[in-house]
C-alpha cells in the first residue's frame, strides 16, 4: 500500500509522535521511509546544500540518530536534508522524488501566522496529489 513514506521532520520534541506512528505503520506495510527536513536558517537558504553552519550539523546528526532508530526497528530508513522554504522544497522533493505518503506532524495553532500564511501542513496536503498523514503532537 505505502511502498515510500515521506516523514518530514522540523528537529522539535513534537517529531516524536509521527515518527512512532510512521514506525508502526512502516512495520505493518512493509514501507521505506525517507526522513526530509528543510533546514531554513539563514546559511541554509542563502547557500542552499553549500550551506556550512552549526544548524546544518545538527540537523545531520540529528536527521541520522532518527534514522537510525527506524533501522534498528528494521525499516529501511535514509533521510535527506533539503535547504530554503519548507513547503516548497517538501512539495518539490514529492514530485520530483515521489513517494505514496507524506507523514507530518502538526503543532496545533499560531492563531494569526496560521490565518494569515497557513500552516506548513496545509500549504503541504493542498499541493501533492499523494495521501498526507497529519497526526497532531501533544
């Protein structure tokens, strides 16, 4: 059903709940994963995958251990670091890579950022063609 699931992470403690219930599903499936973050600090996006800077470490370290605990659950797992605006490099790697889910996590609202810009998740679900799993963190 879901031969590619694309986990999209942000480096937050709410990352935690998708990444358990993408573990879960992954088992149940028989799925790959790809990890994506899109780091968007300053170095990121004006040097893009140039880019050197204590955010781009920790993102990698970061992106790796999680990686890592999908491996040892034994799901096939890689991970990708994107670099510049998180909707449109999410929506670009869908289409340009593929994938049969995106699983992201959600972190309820900013009342005016969201009314006024939208959340990352909704800009993402309303410009793939590809199921997105939105799973509110607690």
């Amino acid at each position: 059903m879901y031969k590619t699931i694309l986990v999209t992470l942000d480096g937050r403690p709410t990352d935690a709940a998708i990444v358990e219930h993408v573990k879960r599903l992954a088992k149940l499936a028989g799925s790959r994963v790809i990890l994506l973050h899109v780091a968007d600090g300053w170095a990121a996006r004006t040097y893009g995958a140039d880019a050197v800077s204590p955010e781009i470490t920790e993102d990698t370290a970061y992106l790796s251990a999680i990686c890592e605990q999908f491996r040892t659950a034994g799901i096939s797992a890689e991970f990708e670091l994107a670099y510049g605006e998180p909707v449109k490099e999410i929506v670009r790697w869908v289409r340009e890579k593929g994938c049969d889910l995106v699983a992201m996590s959600t972190h309820g609202h900013r009342f005016l950022a969201d009314i006024f810009m939208g959340t990352t998740a909704h800009r993402v679900q309303h410009l793939v063609s590809v199921p997105v799993l939105l799973l509110r963190a607690k």
